[in-house]
C-alpha cells in the first residue's frame, strides 16, 4: 500500500506539545545526526510544537529528560549509542514516549549479522555471507569458494557506509577485512550483488505501510559514505526503475523486514534488485536520515507527506506507543 495523506495518513495535531529531540552524541555519524536534528527542531516548531535541541555528548541530557515534563522525545541519533538501543532503553527507564523502534529492534537492526540471521530465518532474500571473528585468521580461498571473488565487506554494527569496502579481487579482502575490524569485533563478508539500490522507507505501528521504492544512483562505485552526505553526489529516483514485480518485492520485503524485526514508527530497508529481477535485503536503518532531502522523507514527499507532516506523523506513533519493550 503506498501512503497517500488524503486517504490513509492522518497528520496528527502536535500544536503545543514539548518535545526534546536528541541529536549529535558520540558516533562516527555524529555530523549527520546534527543535521537531522536542526531540521526536525525546526520541522516540530512549525508545526506548533516547542521543541528542544539535546546533544547527547553531553550526559546532562539525562538530567533535562528527568527535569522537563516533555511529552515525546524524537531521536535523531545514527549509529552506536543512539540507534542500537541504549537510547531506547534510557527512555524506557524515564516513561519517555519516543519515535521510533523500541529497544530490541533497534539493537537488532544495528547488528547486521543477528538480522540477517532473522531474516534468512523468515525466508527474506539476504546475499551468502560469511562472519568473521577478529580472533580467527581470515582463510581467503575459503572465502572466495563460497561467495566469489567481488565481495562487500562491512563491519556488523556500523552505519553509514564505516568501514564498508567492495573487494574486487580476493588479494584485496586481507585489508578490507582489516578495516572493518576497526569498527568492530564481528566482520561480514557479503558476495556483491550487481544491480539497481533501492531504499524503501516503511512507517506505522501495527499497520505498517511502505513508502514509494526510491532508486539510489551515488557518483562512486557504491553509496559510500561522501555519496550519501554530499548533496549532488548521488541522485535519487521515485520510483525506483525497475519491473513493477521488483517494486512490489522490495516494497514486501521492506514490510516484512519491519515486521521481523519489530521495528516501530519507521524504519527503511536498504535493497539491491539483480540483473535478473531477483531483489536482495541488505539491511534496515530504524532512525534513517531525517533531513528534508534524506532518502525516507524524499519518499514520503513523493507520497503526499511533506516533511512537517512526517515529523508530526512519527510523535502521534510515539504516543500512539507508550511501551514498546
Ligand atoms: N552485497 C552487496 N552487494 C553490492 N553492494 C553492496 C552490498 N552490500 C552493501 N553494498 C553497498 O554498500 C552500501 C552500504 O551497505 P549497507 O549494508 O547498506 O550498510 P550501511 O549503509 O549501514 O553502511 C550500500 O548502500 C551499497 O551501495
Ligand atoms: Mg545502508
């Protein structure tokens, strides 16, 4: 079902309500969660809300959040320590009502190999990987037997493309490998799988419903870390171009991967349609970049939700859902 406001999306109303929104913290992808969150501040005053800017770098946040009788919390926090659950389970602690996934789902998203593991368990098409633990020694022809010689190799618990590299010769995978150490103590190794990125943005509670497919085409050979925050540096397209059978199966996917994991509010499932139409999940963002030119509100505009009325839509899910855990 594709979001329309005029039928199936109620704006709620969220003049007068005081809603702190996190941002910045302490995650590689600090700058980014600044920006969604001058935006979202901005977004909620307009609508009549009264909004304030907490950076969690700075503990004292936890004290404005016992102190001030806010009555939803927004997070704008990408990566460690904002996306994976902590935050969650803070506001869980507080009585917080907040946006998005609650704390297993997020924790579960944020570990690429626990939702791969779900996600295969659920019949989701996922590319062959291989896991890699920091303590055993890398066995590259092993590696290329199974999933090939281009492979895509990503640390389990980062975001934003840290970390990430595609291999295209097995004597690259030694140093990409290492690399993604650097970010964590569990590596995946993914064959690469050619074809069109497509991102699809889910919202809801119960009765989630997906965003139109949006296209991803970066300037550089994948969507790295300066393709997705350069603006001009990679375009998007809605929806995405290819057959309407792999539009309906990213858009399923997407669902059913909101579902698996039990994801709240939103979520967006990053896929890769092959040469042959078959589609591929590689991974869900629960608190997906929130700017006005981010994917998922690039998507909701294309759906008739402009970005205001995302961000009202995403507090009346918070309060909506009180307990999530
Ligand atoms: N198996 C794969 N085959 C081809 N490209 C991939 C594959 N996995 C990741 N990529 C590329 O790397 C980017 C980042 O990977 P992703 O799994 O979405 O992690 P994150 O966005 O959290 O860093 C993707 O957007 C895509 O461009
Ligand atoms: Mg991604």
């Amino acid at each position: 079902m594709i979001a329309r406001k005029d039928d199936s999306v109620r704006i709620p109303s969220i003049a007068g309500l005081d809603i702190a929104v996190l941002m910045g913290g302490v995650s590689v992808e600090r700058d980014v969660s600044l920006h969604t969150g001058e935006q979202v501040v901005s977004a909620l005053n307009g609508s009549g809300a009264a909004a304030t800017a907490l950076d969690t770098a700075d503990l004292g946040f936890i004290d404005a959040l016992r102190h001030n009788r806010f009555d939803a919390v927004f997070i704008c926090l990408h990566g460690r320590l904002g996306e994976d659950g902590t935050v969650q389970g803070l506001l869980e602690l507080l009585g917080l009502p907040y946006v998005g996934s609650g704390v297993l789902a997020s924790a579960l998203a944020m570990d690429k190999v626990m939702s791969k593991q779900l996600f295969e368990m659920h019949g989701l098409r996922t590319a062959e990987h291989v896991v890699l633990r920091r303590d055993v020694p890398v066995d590259v022809q092993d590696i290329t037997a199974a999933l090939g010689p281009k492979t895509v190799v990503k640390p389990a618990g980062e975001g934003s493309a840290v970390g990430v590299s595609i291999v295209h010769d097995p004597s690259e995978l030694p140093a990409a490998v290492a690399g993604a150490f650097q970010h964590d103590r569990i590596v995946l190794v993914e064959r690469f799988v050619a074809g069109t990125e497509v991102t699809v943005g889910v919202l809801g509670n119960d009765e989630p419903f997906a965003l139109p497919t949006l296209e991803i085409v970066p300037d550089h050979e994948f969507y790295d870390y300066e393709s997705k925050y350069t603006p001009g540096m990679s375009r998007h397209i809605i929806p995405a171009r290819v057959s309407s059978e792999s539009r309906d199966e990213c858009s399923s996917l997407a669902l059913d991967a909101h579902r698996v994991l039990g994801c709240r509010g939103m979520s967006r499932a990053d896929t890769i349609v092959a040469e042959d139409g078959a589609v591929y999940l590689l991974e869900v963002n629960t608190i997906p970049g929130m700017t006005a030119t981010s994917l998922l509100p690039d998507a909701a505009r294309a759906a008739g939700i402009e970005f205001p009325d995302l961000c009202a839509l995403l507090v009346g899910y918070a309060l909506e859902d009180r307990r999530k855990n």
